[in-house]
C-alpha cells in the first residue's frame, strides 16, 4: 500500500460532497468534499506502489482542464490511468450537475 499526496491551485468551488466508483479489483473510488482551504487537496491511497509520477501526470491534466476547487479522497485498488480520468470525470459530472 503506499499513501499519496498532492496539491493543486484552482479556482472552481466545489459546493456539495460527491462519490463516484468503488473499490474493487481493478478500479478506485473518488471523494470529493468542498475546503475552505487555499489549495485543493488530492489523497490517495493505492494498493499499487511506485506510480506516483502517473498519477501526478494524470492529476495536473485533470486540473488544468478541471479547476475544481475540493478535497479529494481515491481508493485505488489497480486502476489503469484510463478509469482514473473516467472516475475523475465522472465525479466532474456530478459537480456539475449538483449545482
């Protein structure tokens, strides 16, 4: 298991909490919750050591076309960087929708 952190600059507020995916063989979860901190926040807890030069580049992608302003939580449980911007997006999608 390893246990990654990361943090981001960004505009868009996230004003309700959100949850997309599960936990499961090959996929992950995604938290969202509104901060009143500075930064957005993203924690990720993986059972897949070594790929935090991916999911880094999978976030800032992410960011730079999503500003989402939030605390963010992932499950991972081995997901490839494909479900990880589809669970990204959908989570998006669920912002988006709630507002």
């Amino acid at each position: 298991m390893e246990k990654l952190n990361y943090k981001f600059d960004t505009q868009e507020e996230v004003k309700e909490p959100v949850h997309v995916g599960v936990v499961a063989s090959g996929d992950l979860e995604v938290l969202v919750y509104p901060t009143t901190d500075p930064q957005t926040t993203v924690e990720i807890v993986t059972g897949s050591d070594g790929f935090g030069e991916v999911w880094k580049n999978v976030l800032d992608r992410f960011f730079a076309r999503y500003p989402l302003h939030a605390d963010f939580k992932i499950n991972d449980f081995g997901a490839t960087p494909g479900v990880v911007n589809l669970r990204l997006a959908q989570a998006m999608e669920e912002i988006k929708h709630g507002e």
